[in-house]
C-alpha cells in the first residue's frame, strides 16, 4: 500500500472515530452512583496487581518500579469504579494517595504468595515478619 493511500485510509478512519465517539457517549447508560468496591473486588483487584508485579519483575523491570505500577493500578480502579469507597474501610471515600499508599501494600503482599522469586528477600522478609506478628496478635474487638 501506498503512502498516499495508507494516509487516505487513517484520515477515513480518524473521521469514522469523530462520528462514532458522540454517539458512543449518546448511547451509554447514565453513571450509577458506584458501590464501594467489595471484599470480593479487593481480592480481585489485589490478585491482578499481584499478577502484574510477577509478570513485570520476570521481564527485567525493578521492582520498585514494578509495584508502583501495580498499586497505581489497583487504585485508579478503585478511584474510577467505587469512587474512592471499600466496603471494608467504610462509607468515607479515600483520597488518592490514601488508595496508592493501600493498593501498594496489597500488590507486595500478593505478589509475595504468587511468586516469592521476585520479591527481594528483604522485602520478603518484611512481609513475613508482619504477617507472623498480625496471626500471632490477639484480634480486636468491634
């Protein structure tokens, strides 16, 4: 294909998007007011962010940088579909930095059950540590 045509063909395409996007947002359904993002939602999301550490840190990325990633991830999606809320944490939404801080803990600490490998071993180490002392600490009373 020609350079000619092949710019022909984007442009149609460009102009095909202009036409579809409005009737797009015509069509979608009005925004529901979100529910905060349940147990079951967490746990996905924290599994996905997990995963993404995992596959990242297997294709040469640092972790640090693998996690912040992944946290930022898993808390646009809780920004963006439960409008900052988690059941678990109450009714008040979290700021973004609140849901970054959280969603960076959950993808360490999945991505530590998913694949220890790699997770640095001081890293891991922490991990465990906290999670010995959170078993072996009596359990609060609501």
């Amino acid at each position: 294909m020609d350079n000619h045509r092949l710019f022909r063909v984007r442009l149609s395409a460009s102009r095909l998007g202009l036409v579809l996007l409005p009737l797009a947002l015509w069509f979608a359904p009005a925004a529901a007011v979100a529910a905060p993002a349940s147990q079951a939602d967490m746990s996905l999301y924290t599994r996905i962010g997990a995963l993404n550490v995992c596959i990242a840190r297997a294709a040469g990325i640092e972790f640090d940088k693998a996690v912040a990633v992944a946290g930022e991830t898993i808390a646009q999606v809780i920004q963006g579909q439960h409008d900052g809320t988690i059941a678990q944490v109450g009714n008040k939404p979290l700021t973004i930095e609140e849901l970054r801080k959280g969603a960076i803990n959950s993808a360490v600490l999945g991505a530590v059950e998913l694949c220890p490998d790699e997770v640095p071993a001081e890293v891991r180490q922490k991990v465990e540590e906290v999670l010995k002392n959170r078993s072996a600490a009596p359990a609060k009373k609501p």
